[in-house]
C-alpha cells in the first residue's frame, strides 16, 4: 500500500502531465461548468478529450492516487461513516433518472425548483432537497437561490446517448443488492436464479423472482435493459474493439468460422468480420426480435459472411466444427454448474483445435490490483450474485470450470491487454 507523501508525490506528477497536455492543446482546464458549445452528443462519453495513451495513463494515475489520498485523509471512523452518504447518493440519481429531471432543462437554461416540480408532477421541496443532494456531487448547480442549471455531470444524462437508461438500472440494482447480506445468509452458497437478492426484492414488489424471467415477460424492460447493454459497451475498456484489437486471430486459419454464442445484436461478430476479410461468422442467440434487428441492420457489405440463427445455448451447438465459439458476457451471467453445463453442449460439435473464447473479466488475483483497480470488479462480481447467484470469476475459478466439463479442454494462458478491464479467456479442444 504507498504511503501519504509518494501518493502526493504521484498525484502531483501525474496532474502535471495532464495540465501541460491541455495547455499545449489549447483545450480548457477541467471544469463542471456548462460552455456555451456543450449540448451536442459527445461521441466519447467515458473520456472528455481523446488523450495520447501516455496522457491517458497519467489522468488515470492521478485518479487512483487521489482516491486513495482521500481514503488516507480520512479517520478511521470516517472511513465507515462515509459509507452511507456513499449509498444515500444513488437514491438522488435514481430521483433524477426516475423523472426525466435533466430533460426538462435546456443546456444553458435556469429553471426554478418549482417550475421543475411542476413540470415532472412532484412536491418542490422534494425535489429540491433531492437536488440539492445530487449538487454535492456537481450534478446540477443552483448558479442562484432556487434556480436550477446543468452542470457537465447533468447534462450528460440528456446528450450521452443511454447514459440515463443505464443510471436508472444501475441505481435499480443497487436497490436490490442491499438485499444481499439477507440472501447470502438464507441461501448460503446457493446457485439458483430464485435465492437471491434481487428475488427477495422483486418478490417485496410483486413481481417474478426470477430476473430471467422477469425480462421475459416484461417487453419494455427488456428495450430498456439492451439500452444498458449498449452503453456499457460504448466504454472504451470493454467495448469490442478491444477485443479485436488485443485477440491474436493470426492463430486462425484465414478462412475461420467464428460462432458469436448469445451475441445479440452481433457487435463482436460484426467487428471481427469488418476487420478480417475471410472469416465467416455465425451470430446466434435466444430471442428471436433480437435476431430479426440484427439481420435487418447489418451492413450491406457483410451480408455474405455474418448470418444469423435463434439458438437456445442449452442445447447442443449447431454449428459443427467451427474455429471459435466465442462467448462475450455470457458466462458473468451463470453460476459454476450452469458454466460447466454451457460449456457440455458444445462437445458434440467440437473439433480437434477448436477454440472456446470468452470475453469477459477476469478478477484480480491477490496483490495484482490496487483498491482503486479492484472495486469495479468487486462490485460487478457482486452485482452478478444478487441478479442470479451468478459471479465474475478469477483465472482460477475460469480453469476450475474448463478443468470440471473436460479434461480434453486444454486451457491457455490468460490475456489481459493493458488499459481494457475485460479478458480473453481461451481453450482449446484436444480430443
Ligand atoms: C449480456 S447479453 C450479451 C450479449 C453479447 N454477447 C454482447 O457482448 O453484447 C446476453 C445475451 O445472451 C442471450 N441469451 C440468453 N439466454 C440465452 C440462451 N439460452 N441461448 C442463447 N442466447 C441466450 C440474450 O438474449 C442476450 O442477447
């Protein structure tokens, strides 16, 4: 762990990189105040100018140290206290994205709390100490009393697109999870769908318990819920570019078949073909309306080598013989004995050299990560066990369920490219 003085040391160096990069850019200073150019779509939304890689690394730097020097100014006692302001925030977003509050205000608009309030049908001291709690965060501004305007924070919620639909889930979730501690002691270690968290929370509101199902009969749930998708894929650390980029896909014969297992709307497929003018690729998944949106979007140009096929992945693997069968986001989904499952049904159709490929992330083993690093992880992990009892796993628990289907598996060295928070998880079939 690194003391006070090297932290300020390395906030100090690192903000100085990222400063003499702006100035020489001639970009502003970092500010949450609304320019009069902002309300357009920033086509970047996880990073606010495209930075050189050693510039990015620097600004990444200089949020772990400060992170880490507020957890180090802080005492002891504070540390735990400062857990509920850390949760009460997410009840001001869920506020917000719950009423649509950031769409009522134009980028360079004031507006009172009442005006706002009677607007979304809401008390105005409601909403105003809701606000005035999300402005702690620099979400939204009072620039005079009672008068409310966008900050940078607030405005995204409007332009980046999804950006709310996820905010709204995200807070949803964490409502949920704090059934947690509740579930994990009525169901210790248990792997059903309908023993968790988010059962115990759902079954409070009336509805299925399990999430699975709850998608299934809800349709407006589930546009919301690809919206989500979609804007986590847009962060640059998970997105599927990363994939194709860090992938080593010379290892495959130039006229590869690569099979997109629950691929949705053929993101991965897509940029695989788009990229590697040989490979023919199969998108398959469950839901048929996902299946019709991706075959009537796909590109003109790739119409000969992306098809698409309702497939249930419980049951065996249609596509015999393919190259890869890659899984992005499928597995973080399921608990062990549904992975080693998933991975059984894929057997029949396997041939020597085929390759299962999963993209997905691969916890930190111990020491190999800070605090900072870790805690997307940890929450994501957790997230997955009160959704469905499912799990992000560690390069152990990924060779532990390889090693429990098959011995026939033979698993690869893990790849983690640098700057991505997602892995490429990889074995190779040798009957
Ligand atoms: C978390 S999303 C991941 C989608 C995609 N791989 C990506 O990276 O964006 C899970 C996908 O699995 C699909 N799915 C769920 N159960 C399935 C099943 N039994 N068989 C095939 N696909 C399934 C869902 O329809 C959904 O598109």
């Amino acid at each position: 762990m690194a003391g006070f003085t090297s932290l300020t040391e390395r906030l100090f160096r690192s903000i100085k990189i990222y400063q003499d990069y702006l100035h020489s850019a001639g970009l502003p200073q970092p500010s949450h105040t609304v320019a009069s150019s902002d309300g357009t779509v920033n086509p970047a939304p996880f990073t606010v100018h495209s930075l050189p890689d050693d510039v990015a690394a620097a600004l990444e730097d200089a949020k772990e140290a400060s992170h880490e020097l507020h957890l180090l100014l802080l005492s002891p006692v504070e540390q735990i206290t400062s857990f509920v302001p850390n949760f009460s925030r997410t009840l001001s977003l869920s506020f917000i994205t719950k009423y649509r509050i950031a769409e009522k205000l134009a980028p360079s608009e004031k507006k009172s709390f009442k005006a706002l309030a009677d607007e979304c049908n809401l008390d105005e001291n409601d909403l105003r100490r809701m606000l005035r709690l999300a402005m702690t965060d620099h979400i939204f501004d009072e620039p005079e009393r009672n008068m409310v305007a966008h900050t940078k924070a607030s405005l995204a919620l409007v332009t980046v697109p999804n950006l709310a639909f996820w905010a709204e889930g995200f807070t949803g979730t964490c409502a949920s999870m704090t059934e947690l501690p509740v579930a994990m002691g009525r169901w210790p270690g248990s792997e059903k769908e309908t023993e968790t968290a988010g059962a115990l929370y759902r079954k409070m509101k009336g509805l299925p318990e399990s999430f699975w199902e709850h998608l299934k009969l809800n349709p407006e749930l589930a546009v919301k819920f690809g919206k989500r998708m979609e804007f986590i894929s847009s962060n640059p650390t998970v997105a599927v570019a990363g994939f194709v980029k860090a992938y080593d896909f010379s290892k495959l014969p130039p006229d590869a078949i690569f099979v997109d297992v629950g691929g949705s709307h053929g993101k991965a497929a897509i940029a695989v073909a788009e990229t590697h003018p040989s490979i023919r690729c199969i998108v398959q998944d469950i839901s048929q309306p996902t299946i019709n949106a991706a075959r009537t979007n796909l590109p003109a140009h790739l119409k000969d080598r992306v098809e698409f096929q309702v497939y249930d992945f419980w049951h065996e693997q249609p596509i015999k013989g393919a190259d890869v069968y890659f899984f992005r986001w499928i597995f973080h989904d399921w608990s062990d004995t549904h992975a080693v499952k998933l991975l059984k049904t894929l057997i029949p159709s396997l041939k020597a050299g085929s390759r299962v490929v999963i993209n997905e992330r691969c916890l930190p083993s111990h020491g190999e990560a800070s605090a900072y690093k870790q805690r997307q992880h940890r929450i994501t992990d957790l997230m997955m066990k009160s959704l469905a009892n499912a799990k992000e796993r560690d390069a152990e628990e990924w060779k532990a369920i390889f090693d429990a289907t098959d011995p026939r598996f033979k698993f690869q060295p893990i790849v983690k490219p640098p700057g991505l928070q997602i892995a490429i998880i990889e074995a190779i079939w040798d009957p």
